[in-house]
C-alpha cells in the first residue's frame, strides 16, 4: 500500500511539472488557476496524469468562495464548447457524402468538450461525488445565470449514464445500519421530519416499519434516495397514527398494505435524475418477496402546491366556488379554526372537494398536473386513490395543504395501463369517488 501511495504521488507531481503547475502553487487561488489546469487536463492523454491533475482541479475549486465557483463554472460553460472549425468541417463532410461514417464523425465534432472534461474530472478519487456537488453551485446560481445552462444540460446528460439503473443497489436500512448512514436519513428526511434518533428508531425497528435506499458504488456512503413504509392492516387516512409515539406495532404476517409514506432525495446535485419510481418498483418486488400476503401498494402523500392554489381560487369571482364556500373558507385565515369541530367537518369536507378539482382540473402549460406530486406516482401508473381532509396537521402540512394528503394507488396488474394512459393521453387515472367527489357541494 506503501509502495502504490508513493507511485501515485510521484505521478502526481510529474504530471504538475509537466505543465508548470509549481509545489508551490499546488492550491489553486483563483477561478482562472481552476480554468488553467482544466484546458491543461484536456490537453493531455495519459490517464495517470490526467487523474491528477483532476484531483487538483477538483480540490482547488472546493477551496474557493462561491463568487469564484460561480466564475469557474460560467468559464466552464463558455470556453469548453465544441471546436468550431472541427464542427464546421464535419458539416461541410456530412453534406457532402452524407455516410454513417460522416454522421458519427459530425457527432463527435458537435460534442463540447465540456463533455469530455466532465468525463476526465471523474477520474479523479471521489470525482463524482465532487461532481454531484459542483451541480449543487450550478443549481443555486443558475437563476441568475442563463448562460449556466449549456453546461447543467452537459452534466444532466451524462449524470443519466452514470447513475442508471444497472449501477444502483437497493439496500434496507435498519437499526443495525451503520451510525453514518443513519445520521444522513435523518439530515435528509425531507417530508416528515425525523426529531432525533428515538424518532428514527420508531421508523426502522419495529417490524411494521421497512426503509430502503439507493446506493451508487461511486458515491461510497451517500444514499441517493431513500423511501419508508409502514406495513398496516388497510389503508391508512392520516400521518399522525403512521409516526406517533407508543403506537403497538402489527405483527409483519398479519399486515395486508404497505404504505410508501415519504419518499426523499437526498442529493440536491441529482435533480432531475429520476430514481424514485426504479426504488417504488424494486421494494414492491423486495416486500411481495418477504411478505407473500401483502395486496395492497399505496402511498400517503402530501400536496405541496394545494394552498396555494386553493388561495388563488378564492380571490377569483369567477372560478368554480359558491359565495357560501367561499365564506366556509374563510375559516383558512384564522389560526384557532380547527378548535370548531363542527366547523372542521364542513371544511374538510370542502377541502376535499376542491382537492379532488385541483388534480383533475389544474394544469401547467404543458397540460399535466400543476402538482409534483402527481405528476411523479401517475407518471409511474399509480391511481389517485382517495383524498383525506385533516389528514396531516403538523405546522408544515397546514401550511402546504390545509392538512389535505392523498393515497396514490399502484395496482400492480394496471401500472403498465395506467403509464400509457398518463404519458400518451395526460390522462389523469383517479378513482371514481375522487371523480364524484370533485362535482360534489359541501
């Protein structure tokens, strides 16, 4: 081991002379000493060399401020473009003899070598987690800069290779999972808070209670996303009994649903990478494995844009609510409402009314649902199941939702159907007491 670090560190150095690079100015200072050692790195053709020089860069820019990261990457975007006069040859042979030989040679031309400094930058130890991370700069400063975008496609494109399916492993987390990776699910939770560890124990130990992650072997100890399940006896219509404290777990043979009820990303630099419905699919194979007797797929899911469209919806005139509802709404603006139990039932009755009007009536501009949500389980082929009012009352559902959460169903013999019907006709596939419920009057 002795041996393999002292060869890799005179590679290292060698490489570093080679193209000036001084001991002492081993730390990069600068954007422009990153962008230096970039146009060295593509520069040259041996691997041992390159992964060193890779490392510098990697590490050089880690070390800068965000003003500086943002230079490098916008230098990134705007330096590493294709070769134009190669471009513009390939054309020119293209046209000329349009061949599969002159087709693929104009392929590889039209390719900026962004590209292939993405590709290089990975070689470098841990290159792709500091990858991941790179694009978490990007993701933040792209608002700002529109000319980020070549290079967020660049690395969208390639993320997809590297991170497909064959290259990701499933793995269930329990108590025995070691102490680093659940000290990350807890930091990662992203839709039910995890409050400390007696929280996340009651989570993954007793044995109505599965968590499963994808792991990528690049990424070492870095869970991707993860998803928990409760195993119940049916359907569940509220979080609270699902994560409460002192509940008495239900024996694993005699649970018959399983209740996918929060799924999380965990790495901001992945956006945009699908994984969750690969991780739906595969724990559903995993618990029909282990629990034979379980029929019944769902989710328990938020609705993170209800709120705010509900609360357009009341300031228009013309939209759909009755002057009566709209006075039963104004219930929302006071914060003690939910203490009228009469007044509750008459609400959550309305707002699960207008729920079932939001997911079948509105729409982005490209006429799928203006929920994420949605969008990601009927993608999938899931059914919107059921609507439940008063289903999640913590400080955050309120907020998001007026406490409405949905089950979204995955019928295992209509999924495949269920996908078409989304993906080729926008269709969005509920239920039929979701569909009566959204004509129905409070």
């Amino acid at each position: 081991m002795t041996f393999v670090t002292d060869m890799l560190a005179t590679v290292s150095r060698r490489s570093r002379e080679l193209i000036g690079w001084k001991p002492a100015e081993l730390q990069p200072r600068r954007a422009a000493d990153v962008v230096a050692l970039a146009r060295a790195l593509l520069s040259r053709r041996g691997e041992a060399s390159g992964t060193a020089l890779a490392r510098d860069i990697l590490d050089g820019y880690a070390t800068l401020d965000a003003e500086q990261r943002v230079a490098v990457l916008r230098d990134f975007a705007e330096v590493f473009g294709a070769d134009r006069a190669k471009l513009e040859a390939a054309i020119t042979a293209y046209q000329a003899d349009p061949t599969p030989a002159a087709a693929a040679s104009l392929h590889a031309a039209a390719e900026p070598r962004r590209q292939e400094l993405i590709r290089r930058l990975n070689l470098a130890p841990r290159g792709t987690a500091a990858l991941v991370r790179m694009r978490d700069d990007l993701l933040a400063a792209l608002p700002a800069h529109a000319d980020l975008k070549v290079l967020d496609d660049d690395l969208v494109h390639l993320f997809s290779s590297w991170f497909n399916r064959g290259f990701l492993v499933v793995k269930r987390i329990d108590w025995s999972t070691p102490a680093n990776i659940l000290e990350k699910i807890i930091r990662y939770e992203a839709v039910h808070e995890i409050r400390d560890w007696d929280d996340l124990r009651r989570r993954l130990e007793p044995e109505d209670r599965r968590c499963y992650a994808f792991f990528h072997p690049r990424l070492d100890d870095e869970p991707l996303i993860f998803v928990e399940v409760a195993l119940t006896a049916e359907i569940p219509a509220a979080i609270g009994p699902l994560i409460a404290e002192g509940g008495t777990p239900l024996a694993a043979d005699d649970a018959r649903v399983a209740v996918f009820y929060s799924i999380s990303n965990c790495q901001t630099g992945l956006a945009g990478i699908s994984f969750g419905s690969l991780l739906i699919k595969q724990v559903v194979e995993e618990l029909k494995r282990e629990l034979p007797k379980l029929t019944t797929f769902v989710t328990l899911s938020p609705v993170p844009g209800f709120a705010k469209w509900l609360a357009k919806e009341r300031r228009t005139e013309t939209g759909f609510l009755l002057e009566e509802e709209r006075d039963l709404l104004n219930a929302l603006d006071e914060p003690d409402w939910r203490a009228d139990r009469a007044r509750v039932t008459k609400v959550d009755r309305l707002l699960a009314r207008c729920a079932a009007r939001y997911f079948l009536t509105a729409k982005t501009t490209g006429n799928r649902p203006l929920d994420p949500v949605a969008r990601f389980h009927l993608g999938n082929g899931a059914r919107l199941e059921r609507i439940n009012a008063g289903a999640d009352l913590s400080e955050a559902g309120l907020a998001q939702s007026h406490g409405v959460m949905v089950n979204y169903l995955y019928d295992l013999g209509r999924i495949e159907e269920n996908h078409e019907a989304y993906a080729e006709r926008r269709e969005i596939v509920a239920s039929p007491p979701v569909r009566k419920l959204a004509e129905a009057r409070a």
